[in-house]
C-alpha cells in the first residue's frame, strides 16, 4: 500500500470519530466551503456521479458488490476530484459530508441527489421518493444544484407520484435560484426488472415530459443518456444538458469516442460520469478521469 493510500484510508476512519463526537462539524464546514461559479469560462462540466448506493446499486459491471466498501469509494472519489477539469462531484448527504470533512469539496462544484427511493429491484422502484435532500436542504448547505431521478412508466401508478414531487421539487429550487438537474427515462418492467428505454423516440419523449415540469423551466438542466441519433433528441430541448456515463459494458475506447461525439453537439454542456471513471477497466482512476477531462475541457483545461 502507498504512502499516499496509506494517509486516505487514516482520514477516512477519522471520519466516524467525528461524526460520533462533533458532529456540528458538518454544518460548519458547509457554512465555509469555499465555493465556485456553476459554470466555468469554458461553460462546460464534468461531474462525477457517487448517488447510486443510496438505491441499493452497488455493482459495476460484473461485480454486485463493487461499491460496498466506502473507504474505498472514498478513495476512488478524492483520486477523481483531485485531477484538473473535474469540475465536482454529484452525490447523496452522506457522501458529499463525507467528502466535505476531507476537505474534497473546496471549489468544486456540488449536486445533492434527492429522492433515492426507488429502490434497486422493489416492487416500489418506480415511485421514486424524495428521501435524501429537499430544495431548502439543497439551498442551506449551499450546493449548486438538486437533482432528481425521474422515470415514468405509463404501467406503473407510481410513476405519478414521481412526476408530480419532481415538479414540486423544479419549482423550489427555482424559487431558491438554484439549479435543477432533471435525469428522465421513459422505463418499463421486463421480467420483474425496470428497464429505461435508450432508443431515441423514447428518449424524447421523456424530454418532453420533463422539460414542462415545474413552474417555471428557468433554472432546470436535463441529464441523459447517450443514445443513437442524439442530434435528433437534443434538437428536442433547448435546456442545458448533461450527459450520463452509465455504467458501460464494452470497450473503454469505444465508450470515450461515443463520449466525444456527443461533445460535440452545442446544447450537450459535459458529462455526469460515475462509475466508468471511478472503477475503469484495469482500475487506474486518475487515468480515466485523465480522459474524460480532455473530452469535456479540452484545450481550456
């Protein structure tokens, strides 16, 4: 084990002793997190997405259990945020305090995950509710954004719910002037599993929904997935968007080329990658995130 490793790994187990005996820490260093400008000069981001265990999603391909260790989720996510034109990170309350007592989050950019509900592989999956951050949450710690999980399944009634606390939730962030990150699937059940569907009319389709969500669209970003004729499906919105990484389960070179194509689109402003940068095939993080930095920043980084 490396010096370096070594250092991290005594960090994190400080972590607990802190959370056990002061945790006023936490709301303190919120208050004193020295912050950033959502957008950079280049208006352009890329986020690192660590929000999937709070759903029960610890797997990466193959392996079911990849994301069990937080020590070593920690790790993989301070390696990732310390690498230039990683713009900051997209997580749960108890990642992103995590990260903040590690000193990880100074400058960076943060985006509170807000319903988590729709548990991997429920019953209830798709009646996605709003368990961990609410916009006045978003707004007093001062995060600069909120982002919600949107699936709608026309078979589902739980869908419904989902649908209408995702609007509830646009329209309080705007009021708080705070951005709204809004990720929609148009999902079905197959075989017992929810399955979103990434063909592009149902990609649009989904965009359309979402879009008029909220009160008002003023400060809502879209986050989607990267599918066939994507020019096709951002010619459907004019909201900024985000793309997602997925959890890719072909060659690494192939997913960064589909990343690059997709760049190139004016309205597509970066990526929200999670777990294709922080356990890459071959496990060197730094070098992943390397790539994905060039691919969003390019010569401005």
């Amino acid at each position: 084990m490396s010096v370096e490793i070594a250092d991290r790994e005594a960090a994190i187990l400080e972590l607990t002793e802190i959370r056990a005996r002061e945790p006023r820490r936490i709301a303190e260093a919120w208050t004193a997190r020295r912050r950033r400008e959502l957008l950079g000069e280049d208006g352009r981001l890329l986020l690192v997405a660590a929000d999937h265990p709070a759903r029960g999603a610890l797997g990466v391909r193959g392996d079911a259990t990849a994301m069990a260790s937080r020590t070593d989720l920690l790790i993989r996510l301070r390696t990732a945020l310390s690498r230039p034109g990683v713009d900051g990170v997209l997580g749960t309350p108890d990642i992103l305090d995590d990260l903040l007592l590690l000193g990880a989050l100074e400058g960076k950019v943060a985006i509170g995950s807000m319903n988590r509900g729709g548990l991997q592989g429920a019953s209830f999956e798709l009646d996605d509710r709003f368990t961990a951050y609410r916009a006045e949450d978003v707004a007093a710690c001062g995060l600069e954004g909120g982002k919600m999980l949107t699936r709608i399944c026309l078979d589902d009634p739980g869908s419904a719910a989902t649908l209408q606390a995702s609007a509830e939730a646009i329209s309080a962030l705007a009021g708080l002037g705070v951005m709204a990150m809004v990720e929609p699937f148009l999902s079905v059940r197959r075989e017992g599993r929810v399955v979103n569907l990434l063909d592009p009319d149902s990609t649009i389709t989904s965009v359309a929904i979402a879009s008029a969500l909220g009160a008002t669209s003023a400060h809502t970003w879209l986050k989607l997935p990267v599918v066939d004729d994507l020019p096709r499906v951002m010619d459907s919105t004019t909201l900024p968007t985000l793309l997602l990484g997925g959890d890719p389960q072909g060659e690494p070179d192939d997913t960064y080329a589909s990343w690059g194509r997709a760049l190139e689109l004016p309205a597509v402003r970066g990526l929200v990658v999670g777990r294709a940068l922080l356990y890459p095939p071959g496990g060197d993080v730094a070098a992943a995130v390397d790539i994905a930095a060039e691919l969003v920043h390019g010569a401005s980084r």
